[in-house]
C-alpha cells in the first residue's frame, strides 16, 4: 500500500518513536521537569505542601496590584502552567510585572487517609495567603486552577477580606449539569469502598481521565503528530506534555473522598451546604472582582459546569469568558497562550 500522510509506514513511526525518545532523554538531561521553565525560590513549607516565590523576569516593570497566588489542582501537578518557555501561562504574567506565587501540594504523606479539605482549604492554602500578605504587604490576587479553583472559591467565601481579586481557570460550580459526563461516571462510585485501602494512586487517576475521550486521549493525538510531520519544538512540546499528563500525584483517601462526596455526588456547593471547619462555605460572600475563564471544548469541566458562576456570587465585578480550547489546551496550546494570559494580565490592570 502507497504511504500517505493519512497512513504513516513503519519506518516512519519507527523514526518518530526514536525521535521521542531521543528527546525526552535530553529533556531528562536537561532538568525539564517538574522545576518548570521559570525561575523560583521556595518561600515556605508547610506538612507536604511548598510555597513557591516566581523571581522576576529581567526588565520587567513592577505592576501596581497585589501579588497573584496560584492554586493547582490536587490531582495534577502544577508544572503544566509553566511547561516550556514558549508553552507558559505564568511567563506572560511575570514579563507584565506581577509579583507570582504558587502552591506545589506534594505528595500525601503516608501511611494513613491524610489531610481532609478543610486542612487544604484553612491551613494549606490559608497558610500560603498568609505569607504571600506578609511579604507583599498586602491582600492577594487567588489564581485558581480547575478543582483548585474550587478551592479558591472556598477560601475567599470564608476569608473575603484576605483576598483582593479572584481568578478562575477551568472551575466548576455547578457539578451536576446534563453534559458533565465525568460527573455523571463519578456520582456511581462507592466512595468508601473505592479509598478503603488508603491513598488513591495517581495512575488510576490518569486512566480515568483517558477514558472519557479515549480515542481523542490515547490514539488520536499519537495520529497528528505522526501526519503532521513535527519538527524538533513541536516534538518537545509533546514529550513534555506528555510527561505532565502522567505524573499525576496520588490523591489522600480523606480529601478525595470529601471531594466526591460534597461536590461530585451531592453538588453541596452552589446549595451553600458545604462546611470546613464547622463553617458554612457561602458562595454570595464573594463579593470581591473576579474573572472567570472556562473552555469551549472542555471534557473535564464542561461550559455549562462554570459559565454561569457569577449568579451564585455575591460579587458585582463578575467577569466571564469562553475560550475556544480544550482543558489542558487553556494552559498549553496556541490558543490559549494567545488569549489566557492576555486576559488575565488586561483584567488585573483595570482593577489597580
């Protein structure tokens, strides 16, 4: 049969293959890991978590607005949002002079179920905004990220004083909307049998979120890098994303499960019925400004899972918008390096 570039032959897949490797050799060589592309000091630590501190980027001017704090997800590891120095959310934010922080979770410690969310929420995450107020001199700006964006909004309904602007990215609010399949697969699973033996591994996180698409996630994308011909970047991006997609952390038996629980099974938050430390986490206390970015193509968190956050705040500086991207796609690709960062950084300048 004719080769086609719809039909790559074996020595082209061989080639490839060899290419990768090559690649993700150096890459490993190099120190292309979980340090990111940025330069970063820790700052604090606290049980398993890190505080990071960004350094600033050389010639960048200071800008006028109160330092940002990036919370990450639990499931996944932060490095993502600063993957490549041409595939980083965070170096366009340090080029426009913002003070940048971020929370590394680590791993849970072990053995044991590990913390719950309310250590996550008021120590862990209330502890970093703590110390970024004490060396900025002021409230924070929380940049949060998919479910650490739900965290984020739980820190600010408990503790609005503390944070000056909310940011965020990929977030749901609404968990049991009609299109959230991941939702919907999550609302059947014996949570208590599921972590009876401890710390869920971070591999079968991995595999689960492989197979809500798993053409698209486990085939498909093998296809257009073989058809399209990568050269050496392209290949690097790939390999480095690559890496990041598994090296997911495991997740403790205690807060996952309070996770799925409240938010995936029971939908606790936009009902104001979700509690952390004998408190009440009341969405219409976020009253703070706040910019909500969510994406079109997003299999994780669907649009209709965050688009329409702003009616349960109590904020009157609500600000959301559509990128036309895929979930990791908001963090990595063209597309969103185009219009993320750009937003974000136009946003923050308005409100100095």
């Amino acid at each position: 049969m004719r080769k086609t570039r719809d039909s790559p032959g074996p020595g082209l897949l061989g080639e490839l293959a060899a290419r990768a490797a090559a690649t993700a050799q150096r890459l490993q060589e190099a120190g292309s890991s979980a340090a990111g592309a940025c330069a970063r000091e820790v700052v604090w630590r606290y049980g398993t978590a890190t505080l990071y501190r960004y350094l600033p980027l050389p010639g960048a001017r200071p800008a006028r607005a109160p330092a940002v704090l990036v919370c990450f997800a639990l499931v996944n590891r932060p490095w993502i949002l600063d993957l490549r120095p041409q595939r980083s959310l965070l170096r366009p934010l340090l080029a426009a002079g913002h003070a940048l922080y971020l929370i590394d979770w680590g791993d849970p410690p072990v053995p044991g179920r590990g913390p719950g969310l309310v250590q996550y929420v008021e120590e862990y995450l209330g502890g970093c905004v703590q110390q970024v107020r004490r060396r900025s001199g002021g409230p924070v700006t929380l940049l949060g990220v998919c479910q650490g964006g739900v965290l984020s909004l739980c820190y600010a309904a408990l503790h609005p004083q503390r944070v000056a602007r909310l940011i965020t990215l990929t977030t749901p609010v609404d968990f049991h909307t009609p299109d959230n399949l991941l939702s919907k697969w999550v609302r059947q699973v014996d949570v208590e049998l599921l972590l009876s033996g401890g710390h869920l591994p971070g591999a079968l996180l991995t595999r689960l979120f492989i197979s809500l698409l798993p053409l698209r996630l486990a085939q498909h994308k093998y296809i257009r890098l073989l058809v399209g011909e990568p050269d050496q970047g392209t290949l690097e991006d790939f390999v480095s994303l690559e890496r990041w997609i598994f090296d997911n952390p495991p997740q403790a038996a205690r807060a996952l499960g309070e996770f799925v629980r409240w938010f995936y099974q029971q939908n606790r938050l936009i009902s104001g019925e979700v509690r952390l430390g004998g408190r009440r986490v009341d969405l219409r206390r976020v009253r703070m400004p706040v910019l909500n970015l969510y994406a079109r193509d997003d299999h994780i968190v669907p649009p209709s899972a965050s688009r329409d956050m702003g009616r349960y705040l109590g904020s009157d500086d609500y600000s959301a918008a559509q990128i036309d991207t895929g979930h990791i796609g908001m963090y990595v690709s063209r597309h969103g390096a185009a219009q993320v960062p750009a937003r974000i950084v136009a946003w923050l300048g308005e409100r100095t």
